[in-house]
C-alpha cells in the first residue's frame, strides 16, 4: 500500500505512467465510469480549499466511487483535541483512501503513519503539494510537450508557496531546465529548496525581484499568490501584496510560447485582462489537476482498467 505525501516518492517512470493515464481517461472517459465503483474517498481538510477539495470529489465520482467529505477544521473532532493519528485511524475504518490537507507540515505524513489506507497529501502548511504539481506536470507536457530544457519563471510568494517547494522539486529531476526565482527579498525561496534540491543537483538557477526585466527569457510562467494566511503579521502582507501584478501590457515582451499557469486563487498577481492571451493556462491546469487526480486515485487503490 502507497501513500503520496512528497512528489519524489513518484518515479520518472510514475510520471509517465499517471500523464498516460489521464491522457487515456481524456480521450476514452466512459472506460473508467465505473472503475472505483464502491470504493470511498474521505476528503479531510483542515484548511480552506476550492479547487483541490471539489476536484478530487470529482475525479472520485467520475470514476464511479463515492466521496466523504471534512471541509473544515472546526465541523471535525479536531475541534475536540483529536490528533491526526487518530483521526486517520478512525477515517481508515470508512473510507479507501483519503485525501487531507493541514495547515501543518508534515500532518498528512503522520495521517499515513497511522492510516491502513493510502493518504494523499492535498497541501500541508507552506510545505508541499504533490498534487497540484501533477496538475502543473500534465499542464507542462501538454502545452509544452517536453519536461527538459525549460526556463522556468516562478514568480510570488516562493517563501510559503508550496506549490512551487513541490513543482522545482520534480521538474530539477529532468534535465536542461534552469529556474528564474521572482520574489520580493522577503518572500525567496526557503534555504533548504535552495540546498537539498536546486544546489546538491547542480541545477542552474537565478534570484531576482524583477518579473519584467526576466519575462523574455522564459518558456514557462508559474505566477503564485502571496500567501496571507502564512504571515506573521498584516503589515507585512499588505505591503507585499501587490508586488507582483501580470498585465497584458508586460506580456508584449514576453515570449510568443510562453505558457503562463498559476495553481490559483488568484488574487492580484495576474489581471482578467491577460485571461484571453492564448498564452494563459491557468484554467486548463484546473481541469488537468481533475485528471491527474483520477490517475492517481486508480494508481493508489491500485485498479486495473
Ligand atoms: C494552492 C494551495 O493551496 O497551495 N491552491 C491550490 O491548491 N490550487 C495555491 C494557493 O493557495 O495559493
């Protein structure tokens, strides 16, 4: 029985497989209409969540199976004092397979210490978000049909991000691909990113806090939000904010095969008006992140279609 709390745990070789999974389920859905028939995912998150939450419950209909949903912190026994060993045991006794975002790092790792079922990490604290990074991945080699050779942008808040922790993580795996780090002073990309991913396998990289002066150089733009919820402090938040502000105007220099994503909400950080550049691909990412998850969902409860 396998987990998913860290992107590494996955292959190259797993990658692959789950791109052509969900490329099978785009091309052929009614194949897979009943393949988790009576099987339940229990959806436990302990922190706000649109996208992720309703599309895992989607990809767990689509695939015929039922869904158990804790959409909050406070409608749980977690509001009682329960620990999240317990609570993955309980949900073991419901459910197949659970997906569970938290606002601390490293709970969903505790959740699959103590669960007798797989857990899937659905982002915990600023930490990781493995799933969001197969909806980047598939976005990626969809768009851009290759993992290798990229100039990749990442641009935001790459300090709490946890979206960008996981997706520099599985794309410095595949080689020829450099990293443009856009942030503000305060908001860069935690030390140990830096040390145990980008510097130990020698991945080219650059620092800066200027997003229009590196556009032109990028394939890939990965625009993230500051993450209010991490800060210590308003004060700071709302001076760093707006830092950042994508606008159609500053895409005249970019790219004409730049492929913009952003794992969303957004808030600020790209204008509506950038919207119908054909380069945005923010809301196919959603759609992708449905199938990745399906893809994982079957690799996990381990379903032959
Ligand atoms: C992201 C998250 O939760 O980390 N959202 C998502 O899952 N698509 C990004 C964010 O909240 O900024």
């Amino acid at each position: 029985m396998r987990s998913l709390i860290d992107i590494l745990e996955l292959s190259l070789e797993e990658i692959d497989q789950l791109i052509a999974t969900a490329e099978d389920i785009i091309a052929h859905p009614e194949k897979y209409r009943e393949s988790c028939k009576y099987k339940k995912l229990a959806t436990l998150f302990f922190e706000p969540s649109t996208r992720t939450r309703l599309s895992f419950e989607a990809a767990m209909h689509e695939l015929g199976g039922q869904v158990l949903s804790v959409s909050s912190a406070g409608s749980s026994s977690a509001a009682k004092g329960e620990s999240i060993a317990d609570t993955a045991k309980t949900v073991s006794c419901y459910a197949d397979i659970i997906a569970m975002r938290h606002p601390k790092e490293g709970a969903p790792m505790v959740a699959a210490m103590n669960a007798s079922i797989p857990v899937i990490n659905a982002g915990d604290g600023g930490h990781n978000h493995p799933t969001q990074t197969l909806a980047d991945l598939l976005t990626i080699w969809r768009e851009k049909g290759r993992f290798t050779g990229l100039t990749i942008g990442l641009c935001g808040d790459l300090k709490f991000g946890r979206t960008v922790h996981s997706l520099i993580a599985a794309m410095a795996r595949y080689t020829g691909n450099k990293f443009v780090l856009i942030s503000p002073e305060e908001l860069k990309l935690p030390s140990y990113v830096k040390k145990d991913i980008l510097q130990k396998n020698g991945i080219e990289y650059v620092q800066t806090t200027d997003l229009e002066s590196a556009l032109p150089a990028l394939d890939v733009l990965y625009m993230t939000r500051v993450q209010q919820e991490r800060f210590f402090n308003e004060e700071d938040y709302l001076r760093l904010k707006d830092s950042y502000i994508l606008t159609p105007e500053k895409l005249e220099k970019a790219n004409k095969d730049l492929k913009i994503l952003h794992p969303l909400p957004r808030v600020n950080e790209i204008s509506v008006g950038v919207d119908a550049d054909p380069r945005a691909c923010y809301f196919k990412q959603v759609l992708n992140g449905k199938y990745m998850r399906m893809a994982l969902i079957l690799k996990l409860l381990e379903v032959e279609v």
